[in-house]
C-alpha cells in the first residue's frame, strides 16, 4: 500500500497535454492517481504525454459558443 495521498484517487487535469500540465500528469501518475486529460490537439496530447499514454485516459473536447 502507498502512503501517496494521491494512491487511487481519480483526478482530472485541465490543461495537462500542454508542456507545465504534463509534468503534473507525470507525477500524479508516479504518486498512483487515476489521471485523466481533456484536449484539443490530440497531436501535442501525445508529444507531450508521451511517457505516460498508457497509464491516462485521454478525452477530446470540443466548446462551442453560440455567437
């Protein structure tokens, strides 16, 4: 058991597939949290998350104003 308090806990990271957000992804995935990871460019998603694809769960999202 770890004693991370972050161990098994499902957290949610705007701005993560950028370059300061996916340093934070990667530690919360080293401290054992349930990362997941809104984007926008699944391109620059999977550069930057590169060591940690498999461990996340990438989502698209798409906002749309009515302007």
């Amino acid at each position: 058991m770890s004693s991370s308090f972050f161990f098994e806990k499902k957290v949610l990271v705007t701005g993560g597939s950028g370059f300061v957000g996916s340093h934070f992804v990667e530690r919360l995935v080293k401290e054992g949290a349930v990362v997941t990871v809104p984007y926008r460019n699944k391109e620059k998603a999977e550069k930057n998350l590169k060591n940690v694809l498999n461990k996340i769960i990438l989502i698209e999202y798409f906002y749309h104003t009515s302007y």
